[in-house]
C-alpha cells in the first residue's frame, strides 16, 4: 500500500519561537497517517519531511509537545482535531 493510500487525520501543527522560524511556518493543518497517531509517530512522520525537520526534532534535541494546551510524553496519543504546538524549552529569570 502506497503512504498516499493509507488513513490519515488532520490535526493542527503549531511551531513556536525558533521552530517557527526554522521551519517557515508558525501553523498549519496536517494530515497525519493513523499509524503514526502518537506524539512519537507525529515527530517520525515530521522528521521524514527534510533536513530541516530532521535536525530540528531529532532524538535528544530540545523541545518540548503540548496536545490541546497541555505538555505530554512522547507515548501521548493523537486524535483528529487535535492542536500539536511544538517548541524549544523556556527558561526565564
């Protein structure tokens, strides 16, 4: 089965702070393959995208996941309709 044919859901992507400029977009609507319908998959399936995306959210770089406001694991499930922000940790002082 071709990756064109197999099930996909849209979710809302949302990269913020030097993400957003890394990539040149701050958000956009994807349509993520069930199969990678965890926050892992999602990073997988972005990774898959190009160099830019590889470097930015390859394993051990630091970024943080929120789903629908709230900061999750790598193992946290994503549904349709979902809201995905991706960004770099915060610090302040």
């Amino acid at each position: 089965m071709s990756n064109a044919a197999l099930p996909k859901q849209s979710i809302e992507l949302v990269f913020l702070a030097r993400l957003r400029e890394r990539f040149g977009v701050a958000r956009e609507t994807y349509a993520l393959p069930v199969e990678h319908a965890s926050v892992a998959g999602l990073l997988a399936s972005l990774r898959s995208r190009g160099k830019v995306f590889a470097d930015e959210l390859a394993e051990g770089r630091a970024y943080r996941v929120a789903v629908n406001h709230t900061v999750v694991g790598l193992d946290h499930p994503v549904h349709a309709g979902d809201e995905v922000a991706i960004f770099p940790p915060v610090t302040g002082g």
